[in-house]
C-alpha cells in the first residue's frame, strides 16, 4: 500500500503515495473520502452497533471508494504469516461483520482493528532472494519483467508471530476489561486485521489507498507496531490521528511489543498505559515532501471530525440500544446533564491531544528476539 519512496523507508503510508497524489484520477478519489469522513451521515453512525457498522462500511463504496477487505485472525493462525494481497485470503469486510452477527448488547461480534506498521524488507523481492533498492537499474528491470518487491515482515516472520499471539492475548483481556466494553465479550467474537499488505491491493493499489482513512476510522481500534522510527513517521502520525478522530477506542494505542509471543496478568493487573500526545503530522519525517499537501488536508478532516463531540457522544450512549436509552436518560437522569459525555468527549488538536499507549503487562518475547534485542548495543 505504500508509494515506492515510502517504502524505501519502510513506512506505511496512510492514504494514496506521493506519485499518485498529483495523479488528478487518483486526487478525486481522495477528496472523495475526505469528504466522506467530514459528513453528517458519516459522523452519526453508530460504529458500535452492528447496523452502524455496516451503514459505516456501506457508505464507503457508496461514495465511489473501494469496499473494505480484512483478514480474520484465524486465518492468520493458521498461516502463520501476513498474506499478499493477490493470495486472497482477505475478504469483504460488510460481509465479515454480517456473517458473525451481534451479540446481546447489539455489538458487533466482528471486531474490526486496523494495524498499523512500517514494513521490515521494503526492497526484498521474493522472486530474486534479495534486496534492491528503488533507484537502482536492476530493479528497474525486474519490475519490468513483473518481478514483485516488498516484504512486511523478515525471513523468520517474527511479526506475523507477534500479532497472532497479541491477538489471541486481546481476545483473553477483553474479557476482564472493563474499558473495552464498546467490544463484543461474546465467546464466538472474532478478531478481524486491516494490514496493508493483505488488504490492499498490492498490485495495483491507487484506489485502495485513497481510501485508507475511511477503512481506518470503520476500525474499533488501532494496534501499532511502535519503535521510535514508528512514531516519528508523518504518515504513521496521520494514522494515529485518524484513529484519534473516528475510531471507537481511538484515545488509545494498543501496542505489540517486539517479538510478543504471550502474556499473563501479574497481581491482577493486564496493562501499562502511558500518556502521549498524538504528534502533529505536519512535523513528521517525510520520505517524498510532495506527500506535505496531503498530510495537511487529512490532519485538516480529523481536526474537524465531531465524531466523539460531547453532543454526539450523548446521542450515541442514549440511542444505540433500549439498554443504554434506558441506563442513560432515566437512571442517570440524561448523562447527568451531559457531564459524562462531557468527560468521554474527543477532538483533535495535533501536537496537544493525547492517547494512552498501552501494553501488556508480563510479556513474553520469542527468545530469536531476545537475541536481537542483546546484539543491539553493539550493533
């Protein structure tokens, strides 16, 4: 999903890549998400509901964008390993979500989570057995020859391995989390992954990339692959912002340790959680500046995103179930006058906002990274 400049740094790009951002085709199809996340109809529906989701999801090929496509995490387990694109292992997300139905409370069973990351082998090819690097004439030919480049993960597909076990650890914390009520706790609900590399694609991935921020903000969350190189990236930085500004648990980061392969609770505790601010894009490391105008339209949608307003939040707990009408306009006496909407209210000031990193308390890591992790002092 990344332009060929970006992915020589390894990073991975939110929306439609340098070269194509000057492509007028492809700019339209931008506008036109941007314009979708900025509207009335976007911003009221219900992404913690079924029904909202799919209005959410349904709105995004209404608008002329591509559906969204996601990976089960099941069918990660069993390859061990992140899919290109052209393998077909993803599949339609509208479909997902009505496939796994809702649960009691009416949320959805499939839970949507966007992972963001920067690719370990941007210059790999497969096909070669080796790196080449963007600008070189070797590459040039082989591209041309139909050669395939880029890799997200290394040889021992350590990342894959991370998220597959996160994944099953998110599973087991959801059900002694109270602040993931927003996420299903039925015993069947499945965990469902936007990775760019899967379900972007690869091939020809224009299209899908403009509409990277409305796959993001359908998402419930976001969980990072977070280094310092991560989050210094502009592009990561949208992402978070995006997530800030749409997603259900956006004011949080889940992140995936390096080489996580497991976690257990210590003294009843789950996780750590650090405050960060959501750093403003406009400041981030950028491979190809011409991505600068960009960076700036999408900061702009998500600082005027009313998705989490204190009157939208009001709405949305009062009206998203008989239950929660209830609890919220007769036993709370309407939110207390708004106040705990007030409290749970969001908006994005780049640079200022701030989002809780949180981490698995008694994390295992794969003893190949602990291994990395001893030679880098002296690397």
């Amino acid at each position: 999903t990344q332009s060929e400049a970006a992915k020589d740094s390894g990073e991975s790009p939110m929306t439609r890549s340098a070269e194509q951002a000057i492509d007028e085709a492809q700019a339209k199809l931008g506008e036109r998400c941007e314009r979708l996340l900025a509207s009335s109809a976007w911003n009221k529906a219900h992404t913690t509901t079924q029904n909202g989701l799919l209005k959410r999801l349904q709105m995004i090929p209404d608008a002329g964008l591509n559906p969204m496509r996601v990976v089960a995490h099941s069918r990660l387990k069993q390859l061990g390993r992140i899919p290109r694109s052209h393998e077909g292992h993803q599949e339609d997300a509208i479909a997902a979500v009505r496939r796994c139905g809702a649960d009691g409370g009416n949320h959805p069973k499939a839970v949507l989570l966007f992972y963001s990351h920067r690719w370990k082998r941007p210059n790999w090819s497969e096909d070669l057995g080796k790196d080449l690097p963007w600008a070189s004439a070797e590459r040039q030919q082989a591209m041309r020859e139909g050669k395939r480049f880029g890799d997200p993960d290394d040889a021992a597909r350590s990342k894959a391995k991370a998220l597959i076990a996160y994944g099953d650890w998110l599973k087991r914390f959801r059900k002694h989390s109270s602040w993931l009520a927003y996420i299903s706790n039925a015993a069947d609900f499945e965990i469902f992954w936007w990775i760019d590399w899967a379900s972007t694609d690869q091939d020809a991935p224009g299209p899908d990339m403009a509409a990277l921020p409305a796959f993001a903000a359908a998402c419930a969350g976001i969980v990072a692959a977070w280094s310092p190189e991560y989050a210094s990236r502009a592009w990561c930085q949208v992402e978070l912002l995006m997530a800030h500004a749409f997603m259900t648990l956006g004011e949080r980061v889940f992140v995936v340790p390096d080489g996580f392969a497991g976690a257990e609770p210590q003294g009843g505790k789950w996780v750590t959680k650090e405050t960060v601010a959501v750093s403003d894009p406009a400041a981030g490391q950028l491979t190809n500046d011409h991505d600068r105008a960009v960076i700036r339209s999408l900061t702009g949608v998500a600082e005027r995103s009313t998705a989490f307003s204190c009157w939208r939040k009001c709405v949305k707990h009062s009206t998203e179930s008989v239950v929660s009408c209830c609890v919220c306009n007769v036993c709370c006496c309407c939110q207390c006058c708004g106040l705990c909407a007030l409290v749970r209210s969001r908006k994005v000031h780049p640079g200022q906002s701030t989002v809780e990193k949180v981490l698995p308390v008694g994390a295992t890591i794969a003893p190949a990274q602990q291994a990395m992790q001893r030679e880098e002092p002296d690397a």
